[in-house]
C-alpha cells in the first residue's frame, strides 16, 4: 500500500528550511513533501531543478521521495512527464502502481488491469474510480479487487 505522506502541521519547521536551502542535499528527506507545499515560487525553481537532476540519473535515486512530493505539489509538466515515464516503466511493481494511481490516464489506467501485479491493478482500479470511468467488466482480477476499494 501507499504510505501516507507526512503531516506537514507537525513536520520539524527547521527541516524544512534545510530541505528548502539545499533541496539537492535532502532529497530522502521524510519532510521534502513538506517543503515543496512550503516554498515559495522562486525556491520551487531550485528544488525542480534538484527533482530534475535526480530524476536524469541512472536508477533515479529518490524517485520514491520525489514522487509523494509531486503527488502533493505537481511540478512543471516535463519533469511531471519525466517522472510519470520513469514510473510507468519502473520495474517494480510499487513503483508503476504509484503512477498508475495518481497520474494514469484513463485508457492507460484500463490497459494495467490485466498486469500480474495485484497492487498495480488495485492503484488502476482507484484511478478509473477518481476520473470517474468505470472499469471494464471482462478484465480478469483477483476476486478481493472486485469490491468496491480496489483494495
């Protein structure tokens, strides 16, 4: 499952202010979500530059915490377009269903309900529910995915 993000109301305040000044040292930071809805737009610009960066290189390290954060606070669209390709085609299956769960489109959304992945399904299913589209009723899924959640 998804783990909630962190609460931002109780997050440490000078963690944040770090993460801000030098996003690029505190990508694994548990507060970056925080301090991507906190910044202002000038800081933004430094910390999608940072997203950038660590999203171009091999096996984007902090993908998993630069993903929740633009989940929170989406960011310019190539970098939302580069962190969706690099999801969408991660080989682990957590990683393809947090896309599949938070940016998939429709269609793209309807042609994982047929992965192996149960999580990807589900995440499928719940982004079919959040854009207001049905699922398909001849897709084959696992019996506890046809109630309701998609959990």
């Amino acid at each position: 499952e998804v783990e909630p993000g962190p609460d931002c109301k109780a997050a440490n305040a000078e963690a944040v202010r770090a993460i801000i000044a030098d996003p690029a040292q505190h990508l694994g930071a548990d507060e970056l979500p925080c301090a991507v809805a906190a910044a202002t737009p000038e800081e933004l610009a430094v910390i999608w530059t940072a997203f950038d960066a660590a999203l171009s290189q091999p096996n984007a390290p902090f993908l998993q915490s630069i993903a929740y954060a633009l989940k929170e606070r989406a960011g310019p669209e190539p970098l939302m377009q580069k962190l969706a390709a690099i999801l969408k085609s991660h080989p682990r299956c957590v990683a393809r269903a947090l896309w599949a769960g938070t940016w998939a489109s429709a269609d793209e959304a309807r042609s994982v309900l047929d992965s192996p992945c149960w999580r990807l399904q589900a995440a499928a299913l719940d982004r079919l529910k959040a854009l207001g589209v049905a699922a398909p009723a001849s897709v084959s899924r696992p019996q506890f995915l046809n109630s309701g959640s998609g959990r």
